[in-house]
C-alpha cells in the first residue's frame, strides 16, 4: 500500500551518526525515541547502516511536559558524549 504525502506531514527526517545512539553515555536509540515521542512525534520508518541511523518521524500533536536531563546511561571509558537534553 503506497501512502500519498498528504498523509506523511507534517514529518521530520532525522539523520544521526550511528555513534550517538550505539556508543553515547547519555543517549541510547530507547531515549532517543521517548524525546521523540515526548516532542509528539511518531517514527513512523527506522534504518541503520553501518555509520548512520535514519529515521522518519511524523508529527502526531501530542505534546508532553517533560524534562530530560543530562544523565549517564551508559557509562563507560570508550562511550561518546553525544546527548539530547534540555
């Protein structure tokens, strides 16, 4: 089943290095889509190659007040400091 663009929008497409959700200390994929979420957004199509992610949000509208904060997740000497807060 194809889907027409007027369905896709508003969308969002987001293109990270791979690292920041594989190898951050405060930011896994599981985060990064509860920032997502939490902003309204739906992903709607995910991808990995070997050094990017990809995805495809589409906005749903909901909204939620919620504060991220810089937290480590994943600690580790060889971990990245990639993070998403505010």
């Amino acid at each position: 089943m194809k889907t027409s663009t007027h369905e896709l929008f508003p969308a969002l497409f987001i293109v990270l290095p791979l690292p920041c959700v594989s190898n951050s200390r405060y930011l896994t994929q599981e985060r990064f889509l509860e920032v997502m979420k939490s902003l309204g957004y739906q992903v709607l199509r995910s991808k990995e190659s070997k050094r990017m992610a990809y995805w495809l949000f589409q906005w749903g509208g909901q909204l939620e007040e919620k504060t991220w904060k810089k937290e480590v997740i994943n600690d580790g000497k060889t971990r990245n400091n990639f993070a998403i807060y505010n």
